[in-house]
C-alpha cells in the first residue's frame, strides 16, 4: 500500500488494454490538449476554461500532470489506441490522500470524434485495476454535473455507488453547478472483476 513518503513508481506507469494504450502526457501533447480543452462540452462538463494558446497548455499539462506525477499526489494519463501516439482523451487520479482513508478522485474527458465507442469504459477499467492494486485506494469517488448522462452511465456501468449530491458545489461561468458523487470500494471492485472473469 502507497505511504506519504514513497513515490508512487520510479517511471510513469503506462497501461495497456485490447484497444487502448494509457501513456504519460508530455509537453509534446500541448495541442492535443488544446483542443481537447476547448471542446465546448469538455468546458461545460467540467467546468474548466480552456487554455488561452499553447504556452498556457503545456502550463496546465505541467500543474495537472506532470507535478502530481512527480510529487506522487495523483496520475493523469492520456489515452491512445494501441499503436497510434495521438492522444483522444485523459484521465487520471487527483486529490489522492494516501494516509487513514487511502481514496482518490476520478476525471476523465474524451475528443468527441471518440465518445460512444466504448473506450473510456475500458480506459477506466485499466486506471481503476491500478489505483486498487499499485496505488492501495481503498475509495474511488468521481464527481459529475448532473446533466452529463454519459458519464452518469460510465460510473454506473462500472458498479459505482451513487453517495449523493453536492449541491451548488462548483461556481463556473457565473452559476453554481451541483455535483452527483459516486464512489466504488475495492471489495466492489475486486468482487466485480471477479464475477467477470
């Protein structure tokens, strides 16, 4: 189990499925990320504001994934299919407390050119296999604006509980947004993965 004073692995985890190769984000990926983050679905859903040119990017690829990577308090990676480099979406581990409750959260994203093809359900699936195993979480929560129906489905398909709303949780854009959260438990997990060997 992962303890504050280890480093979550000496080189970036990459995860392979059938289709799917989870890989480190780089500065390289800038317009990737671009692009992804400017997708008026990506902004609205996750209530982010898109990066303002590629400097800015490679900014926010730095804070959201590479530091957490470094400083071993979360992983983001990016997804691409298995022998293809070019990055359709991330998703990743943040607010990871290692000590007492051993639970980080969930968030992913998806170009839209690639959504409703199954990938982030088997993208999902390989993060949560490493977060229960390598990374110790004992919780996964994932937290979603209630008008996301595809990723309301993920969760659900995946087993996860729906625990409640947060309401009026996220300031965006001049509003506040309620947040659904979800969580899975590595017992639930482990049980489901059994059940579908």
């Amino acid at each position: 189990m992962a303890t504050s004073s280890a480093p979550l692995a000496p080189r970036f985890p990459v995860l392979e499925t059938k289709r799917l190769l989870l890989r480190e984000i780089t500065l390289d990926d800038a317009e990737f990320w671009m692009r992804n983050f400017s997708d008026p679905d990506v902004i609205e859903l996750t209530a982010y504001e898109p990066p303002r040119d590629l400097e800015a990017a490679k900014s926010e690829i730095l804070q959201f994934c590479i530091r957490p990577f470094r400083e071993s308090t979360g992983i983001r990676w990016g997804i691409a299919l298995r022998g293809n480099p070019d990055l359709m979406g991330t998703l990743g581990y943040h607010q990871w407390v290692r000590e007492g409750a051993h639970r980080a959260r969930m968030g992913y994203d998806l170009l839209r050119e690639h959504r409703r093809k199954g990938i982030m359900t088997e993208a999902v699936r390989a993060a949560l296999g490493y977060g229960f195993t390598t990374m110790g979480l004992h919780r996964v929560e994932a937290l979603t604006d209630p008008a996301n129906a595809a990723s309301l489905r993920l969760v659900e398909r995946l087993g996860f509980h729906r625990d409640g709303t947060l309401r009026e949780n996220t300031f965006f854009r001049g509003r506040f947004i309620d947040d659904v959260v979800f969580s899975l438990l590595r017992q639930e997990w482990a049980a489901a993965a059994q059940a579908n060997r």
